[in-house]
C-alpha cells in the first residue's frame, strides 16, 4: 500500500527540530554577517537570541513579535542548540519569521 502524506504528518515533520537546519545558511544575500555566525555556548546563543529578536523587531513592518513569541523562540532555539551544539541567527530568525 502507498504511503500519503497528510498535513499532519507535513505539520508533524516541521515539529523536529532538524527542520531549522535548511535555515543555516542565508540564501537571499541579505543578512548581516553576524547572522551566519554560529554561537557555540550557551551565553552566546543567548547573546544571539536577543539580538536576532531586537533585529527582527526593527526591520517588521508588522511591529515587534509578542512577549510569548520571544519566549517560545528562545526556548525552541535552546532546545535546537541543545541538540545540534550551534545555532545562528539565520536560524533564529527563521523560528521568529514561522512563530509571528
């Protein structure tokens, strides 16, 4: 019998958080240098976080994202960085771009 994805299991694959790692790399040519730089401890990514956020806010035309954003964005980019020991900015703010 042939496999169908159904939206849930699309939905359910965009869960893992492997799913951030397309995002690596900026493809547009438009992000600042800073973001494809991979922070590789904890106070870093921290450090990334913020910035990404304080980034994001100024260039959204749509204002900045909500207190619950910027909490559910840093704890999903902590899990990921738990996980693959790097994160960057890219990254980041790929989680903000799907979570606003």
């Amino acid at each position: 019998m042939k496999h169908i994805h159904t939206f849930e299991s699309f939905i359910n694959e965009a869960e893992g958080l492997a799913y951030w790692s397309d995002y690596e790399k900026d493809t547009s040519g438009q992000a600042d240098k800073w973001m494809s730089e991979p922070c590789k401890t904890t106070s870093d990514v921290v450090k990334c976080i913020d910035k990404s956020i304080a980034a994001w806010n100024k260039e959204s035309e749509e204002g900045p994202i909500s207190k619950e954003v910027e909490k559910h964005v840093g704890e999903l980019a902590m899990q990921y960085f738990k996980q693959f020991k790097m994160i960057n900015g890219n990254i980041i703010s790929a989680m903000i771009a799907q979570e606003s």
